[in-house]
C-alpha cells in the first residue's frame, strides 16, 4: 500500500479518536456542570433553611423573653400596690386619715392594679363558635359557652346549606386553592422571579425525592394533588395514573417556562375552582340533578339547578 494512503489512513483514525475524546470530555464537563448546579442548589437551600431556623429560634426567644419581662412587671406592680396599701392602713391606724378616706384611696389602688394587669397580660383566645338552630330554624354560629341547651345545626345546613355531597366538593375546592397558593408562595420569590433549581426539581420525581429538596417534593405534591381533585371533579371517580400523568404535563410548572408561563399554568389550574365554587354562591342544598342539561359542561360540581 502506498505510503500516502497509509498516512491518510492514520490521520482519520487520528481525527475520528481525537473528536471521540472531545465528546466525552464535553461530556464530562457538562455532567460536572450539573453535578456543581445541584451541589450549589443544595448548598443555597441548607442555607436558606439554617436561616429560617434560626429566625424561628429567635422569634422563639423573644416570645419567652417577652413573658418572662411580663411577669416580671406584673409582680412588681403587685408588690408597689400592696406596699401602698400597706401605708394607708397605718395612716389609717395613726388617724393620719379616716377610715372612709382609706377605704376609697385602698379600692381605688385595687381597681388600678387589675386594671394594670389586664393590659399587661395576653388576650385570651378566641371563643370557638359552633352552628346552631336560631329561632327561625335557620343556621347560626353561638359562641360554645352558650350552646348548651341549644339545637345543634344539621351537617347539611351548617356547611352554608349545601348537601353532604357537595360540601364535599366545595371542600375539595377550596383545599386546591390553598394548594396551588402553596405552590406560588415556593416556586416564585417576593421579587415575583422564579426559583429554577427548584422548578426543575419539581420537574423530576427522582430528584425531588433527595432530602435537600424537600420545598420542590412539596410543591410537586400539591400541584399533583390539585390536580387529582380537578379529574375528580371533572369525572366523579378516581382518575388512573396515566390520566394523571397527561394532566400533570398541562398544568406543572416546568425548567423551559418562563416566569409568565409558569404563573399561566398555576392560573388556568386555579381558574378551575374558582370557578366551580363561585357557581355554589346562592344555591340551597339538593342532590345534583340526573338528568343532562346544555349546562353540565360549565357545572364542574354538578349542584347547578
């Protein structure tokens, strides 16, 4: 074979080599790129909950602080009080002042130390309030302390008057909401950008999964479980995985959306319930109607009349 085409063989061979190893180094140097990301991801996050942690301990703290301090004045308060009182008695014995005299000025500093101490003491909680029957047989909420001896209200009527059925659909609503809003509050910064290491966590359940990215396998699971109730509603039965799947593909927020893209998901989803508990405003309880009308497909709770 002639010496030429062995040298131009050997270069080939030389060049197909030569681009082989520049793959798997472009390779390795992407795969390292990736690696750093996530390690950063995971450094930024530990970061951010060693902070959150922190402020909690504080607020901690000063709450223990701040009822330790109230205490402490309160008995000083006490004690001045009483020290007071302590020498309108002995005017009173030496017939510095008279009797009445030190019966008003010891109930006046009485007075002024509960007084006091009711500004200086937390306010007691709230009186729970439970549903009972008025006297025109209608739903009423009775602070607890005097519901006794009342009528209790029926399920139905306590849940604004729908049917146990579809007080359970409106629960289902409203929960989906609260969980698409716990999906805003961690994938979007006060700023209103979008937090892309974990936007593409949510993205894959392996990775979701690692303990460092725990807001994303949170975020996952409430957009997952809004979305159950959606096909639920939807369907009026469990909905299958790959029904799931296809669905979860429209409405999750994924690494290639853009801030508005990712907020147009969350909206669209959200839509879905608000509107479906704006439809219940106004209308009594009653079994959803059996029978199709041109309005089932805009009646996702099916309680229209």
């Amino acid at each position: 074979m002639p010496l030429g085409d062995l040298l131009q063989g050997y270069y080939a061979v030389k060049d197909r080599n030569q681009a082989a190893a520049d793959r798997q180094a472009a390779q390795a140097l992407t795969l390292q790129r990736m690696l750093q990301g996530q390690q950063e991801a995971a450094a930024t996050q530990a970061f951010r909950e060693k902070q959150l942690g922190m402020e909690e301990r504080k607020l901690n703290v000063s709450a223990e602080e701040k009822a330790a301090d109230r205490e402490f004045r309160l008995k000083e308060l006490q004690m001045r009080g009483q020290q007071e009182i302590e020498k309108i008695e002995r005017a009173a014995k030496a017939k510095a002042i008279s009797d009445i005299e030190a019966e008003q000025r010891t109930a006046r500093i009485k007075e002024n130390l509960l007084r006091l101490e009711a500004s200086l003491r937390p306010k007691p909680p709230a009186e729970p309030l439970v549903p009972t029957l008025g006297p025109d047989n209608k739903p009423v909420l009775t602070p607890r302390s005097e519901a006794a001896g009342k009528t209790p209200a029926p399920p139905a009527a306590a849940a604004t008057g729908l049917t146990p059925e579809n007080a359970g659909k409106v629960a289902m609503s409203k929960q989906s909401r609260d969980a698409i809003n716990t999906v805003r509050g961690i994938i979007f910064r006060k700023d209103g950008s979008m937090d892309r290491a974990i936007v593409g966590a949510m993205g894959l359940p392996v990775v979701a999964g690692l303990p460092m990215n725990s807001r994303a396998r949170i975020a996952r699971s409430a957009v997952r479980n809004a979305i159950e109730a959606k096909l639920r509603l939807e369907t009026g039965a469990a909905a299958t995985e790959s029904e799931i799947e296809r669905t979860v593909q429209r409405f999750m927020p994924t690494i290639a959306d853009t801030e508005e893209s990712a907020k147009f998901k969350l909206d669209e989803l959200d839509k879905f319930f608000a509107s479906s508990l704006s439809m219940t405003k106004g209308i009594p309880g009653e079994p959803a109607a059996t029978t199709p009308t041109p309005e089932a497909d805009n009646d996702p709770l099916g309680i229209r009349k």
